[in-house]
C-alpha cells in the first residue's frame, strides 16, 4: 500500500487532507466559548501538504517528488433560534495541485471548484460564564450533501501499475471534491478559558453513504484540540493564536463491493491556528 502523508500543516483550521476535509464543521461559536442569538457568519481557511510517501505504515523515498497540496475554503453562515440552539449551513471551496507518476511520465494539474456542502445542527448542553473564567459543552449533529464534483474517482476504474515505473501515492479518492453520497455528522465539542488561556476539544464522527460510481468512503472519525491564548480579548472581538493537535481514523473505503487497501488511515497532525471573531453589536 502506496500512499502520501502529512509532512506540514498550518492554517486557522487544522485537519487531514483527502476525507477529513470532506466534512470539515468550524463554527464562530467555538472562537468565544459561547453561543448567541442571531445571524452570524465567518470564513475559515485551511492548507496541508502531503509529501511524504509511505508504504504500509513506513517510510519510503519518494522517487518522483511526488506531492498534493489542498487549500479549503470554508464559509459560513448561521442562525441561533434561542440562547443554546443554532443552525449553520457550511460551503467549501477547494483547490488542489499536485505532482505524481503516470507510469514512467510525470502527471502534474490541479482540481477545484465546490465541495460537499452542510448543514448542521448545535445544541449548548452546559456553560459557565464568569469574569475570569469559562467553559461550555455543545453538541451538533446535520446533514453533508453530494454536492462536490465526483469525476476523479473515475480514475479508480483506470488505475494500472506499470512494472518498474514509481507507484503513485495519489489517486482518484484523494483529488475528488466531493463523496457523491448524503452522509450524516455528529459531534461534540469543550471549550475552557481562563483569563487569556483557553484549551478546546472536538470530535466529529461521519457516516458515510454509498456514493457515485460505486465507491464508499469509510466512516470517519476526527479530532481536534490544543491550548490558545487570546492576543486581544474584548465584549465584541477575539484574536487568539492556537497550538492544535488533531487526528484522523478512518477504515478502507469500498469500491464496486472490494476493499479499497490505499484508503485507510490513522494519523495524527500538528499545526498553528489563528482565529478573529467579530460581533457588530
């Protein structure tokens, strides 16, 4: 198993590139450890680069160069009906550019357009606001639906080895926008400040669908966590810098009823995170 792995990650969201990011939630909310009432939105940004070839787990050299960097735009925009419940639709923009081989050439190119879009669901189970001194526990759950271009998974009908030419780490399921299939998303989410110091906590699990061409991404459990610290905290505004861990487990996809064996992952990444927040009230 040939596959390209995470060797730099930073941006204001942090995640893994091909399914991760797929069905990536960021909300507002989290930045300020709270939720409020009415009409917000924001945008979010996310950039990895993959590098790095591993063969069942290990290290390999990386003959041909070969890379795939994925920039994901995220807006969004939400409404919270009461105190503690909001609604929050997501869109991603995604592009990617990559290099790897094709038999004994070399394949560059990019891909972009829309991903899968969302929609999803947030429920404030507990907070504690003081001068000092916060926490909140929330949970979501919503709906990702197909709406990202599916053509490159075509390649996974076409994929040849040609023996002796380097083995490609990047295929269809990693350049594709989208899944094809209505998948559903659920969540939970900490967020704990004291003074300037704060620490968050998340996790999103994704139940996949079977979608086009007969192809079945796995489902998919992610997390993501680390210490801040707010560089300006005022009543309406937040700038705040994070040290962010997060991980990624996912099994084998399924395509036309076979194991896909490139598909599976377990990883952990590092990476920087700024976030501003600005209320206009």
């Amino acid at each position: 198993m040939r596959i390209l792995s995470l060797s730099a990650l930073a941006g204001v969201v942090s995640g893994s590139a091909s399914a991760c990011d797929l069905c990536s939630i960021y909300s507002a909310t989290l930045a300020r450890g709270e939720i409020g009432k009415g009409f917000y939105a924001g945008f979010a940004e996310q950039f990895t680069h993959f590098g790095t070839v591993q063969v069942d787990g290990r290290k390999a050299p990386n003959e041909a160069g070969q890379y795939l960097d994925s920039s994901i735009s995220q807006l969004f925009v939400g409404y919270n009906l009461k105190d503690r419940i909001g609604v929050q639709f997501n869109l991603l923009v995604i592009y990617r550019s990559f290099k790897r081989p094709a038999g004994f050439e070399i394949d560059r190119g990019t891909e972009s357009g829309i991903g899968d879009v969302s929609l999803i669901g947030n429920f404030l189970v507990y907070r504690s606001l003081k001068e000092d001194f916060t926490f909140s526990g929330s949970v979501l759950a919503g709906i990702k639906f197909p709406t990202g271009s599916t053509d490159r998974i075509r390649e996974e009908f076409n994929e040849v080895e040609v023996p002796g030419a380097p083995e490609s780490g990047i295929h269809g399921h990693d350049l594709t926008l989208g899944t094809g299939s209505f998948d559903g998303i659920v969540g939970a989410g900490i967020f704990t400040r004291w003074k300037r110091l704060f620490l968050t906590a998340n996790a999103q699990y994704a139940i996949r669908a079977k979608g086009d061409f007969d192809y079945q991404f796995a489902d998919d459990l992610t997390w993501t966590g680390g210490p801040g610290v707010y560089l300006a905290l005022g009543h309406k505004y937040t700038l705040a810098l994070q040290a962010v861990v997060s991980g990624e487990h996912k099994d084998t996809d399924t395509f036309q009823g076979a194991s896909a064996d490139d598909t599976g992952v377990t990883a952990v990444y590092l990476g920087p995170q700024l976030s501003f927040t600005w209320l206009s009230k």
